[in-house]
C-alpha cells in the first residue's frame, strides 16, 4: 500500500487488515493500488502480482469493456454506490475459477488524485443456494402442474364415469321395468283365471311370464358378459371360416 504516506499508510492498513472482506484500491486509470490480505486470498494472487497490475487482472475477460467503462463513469460521478446493482458480478482467480461476488464501490480523493476503493464479497455459495432453492422451486411447479393435469383428468374421467353411470341405470332401469311390469300383469290375471274354461288364457298368461323371465335372464347374462370383458376374464378364441 505504498501509494500512502507514512502514518497514514498504517492507518489505512490495519482497518484494511481487520476487514474480513476483499478490500481493493484502484487509481483513476483502474490500475490496483493497494489490497489486503482478504483480497489476495480470495483472488489467490500474491502481493507483488497484484500491485501495479490492471483491475481487469481480477475479471472474466467478457466483462473488461463494459467494467471499464462502468468503473470510469463511476469515478466522475465520484459517488458511493453498489457495483453492478440489479444484475450479476463475477470475478476471475488466478487459476481461472470464475466466483459470484458484490461489491461496493467507495471513491475519494487523496492528493488531488481519484482513487476508488471497492469492497468485495464472494457470494459465490450462496448464489448455488439460491439456484438450489430456484431449482427446488420450478421442479416443485414441475409436479405441481403434473399433479394438477393428473387430477384434471382423473375429474374428467370421473364425470364420465358418472354420466355413463346414470346413463347405464336408466338403461337397465328401463330394460327390467317393462317385463317386470308384464310379469306382475299377467301373474295377476292367472289368478283371476280359474275355471276350465278360463284355462287358454291362463296358460297364455303363464307363457307371457315364462317368456318375460327369459328375456331378463338373457339381458343379466349381456351384463355380466360386460363385467367379464372389462376385468380380462374372458378368453378369445379366434378362427378363420369361409363364406
């Protein structure tokens, strides 16, 4: 931190030292003039290769046109602001990892000269947090919308099933009234037949009855042979005929 004097260096030294954050000093050409111990840590360069050295040393090369322009208007302005606020700041170590990173810019003059003094934290862990939690969040939408079309579908297929329901009892409903009501008529009137001379009629009547019960018997048998159908009890047997 040479760009000081004297007491004032040491000053400025042991807050830098104390700070658990990367503090780095820039001159107005961006050229780094002083760091700390937290920066060449975080950044895994020495001392000796960082003073002197460009700011954009510290940055992903795809950032040096805009970051200087950025870091050049911010010093005219000369104003304390956070560095990249409302969008993502990443530095570049020295192996090459790139770390998400906030930092908070602080200008001021000393000997007529600009400098900016920049306070860097690596956020890099809790950037994968938050992309662990958005991750979380949109595979939990995921299932939530398959859940939703499942049920959807599952509802609709249910208010089939009931409108065949009510269709199917008003069917059979309709299928076993009618007979049934021929068989009461006509067992009534049997009753009624009892002479020898009666006895045409009343044969008729038990015929109509016997008629009538097969006729329910036959339907009882469709019903269950619909049963059999839809839970694979029956087998097939397939056969080649000519006409």
């Amino acid at each position: 931190m040479n760009f000081f004097k004297d007491n004032v260096e040491d000053t400025f030294l042991l807050l830098f030292e104390g700070m658990s954050e990367a503090v780095i000093v820039v001159n107005a050409n961006q050229i780094i003039v002083a760091a700390n111990s937290a920066a060449f840590e975080m950044f895994g360069y020495l001392e000796t290769e960082l003073m002197g050295a460009p700011l954009n040393k510290l940055l992903p090369h795809n950032y040096h046109k805009a970051h200087t322009g950025h870091v050049s208007k911010f010093i005219e302005h000369s104003d304390k602001r956070a560095m990249g606020k409302g969008r993502d700041l990443y530095g570049l170590r020295k192996d090459g990892t790139i770390l998400a990173v906030e930092a908070g810019l602080n200008p001021f003059t000393l000997e007529e000269r600009r400098y900016v003094m920049a306070i860097v934290t690596d956020i890099t862990v809790r950037k994968e947090q938050e992309q662990s939690i958005l991750d979380f969040n949109a595979e939990l939408e995921k299932r939530i919308e398959e859940r939703t079309h499942q049920l959807t579908e599952a509802l609709a297929k249910e208010k089939e099933l009931n409108e065949l329901k009510t269709k199917f009892l008003s069917l059979v409903s309709h299928e076993f009234k009618t007979p049934l009501t021929g068989i009461l008529t006509s067992a009534t009137l049997v009753g009624k037949y009892t002479t020898l001379e009666q006895q045409p009629k009343r044969e008729k009547h038990l015929d109509t009855i016997q008629n009538k019960v097969k006729y329910l018997n036959t339907i009882i048998d469709d019903f269950l042979s619909i049963e059999r159908l839809a839970t694979g009890k029956v087998n097939y047997k397939f056969s080649t005929f000519h006409s």
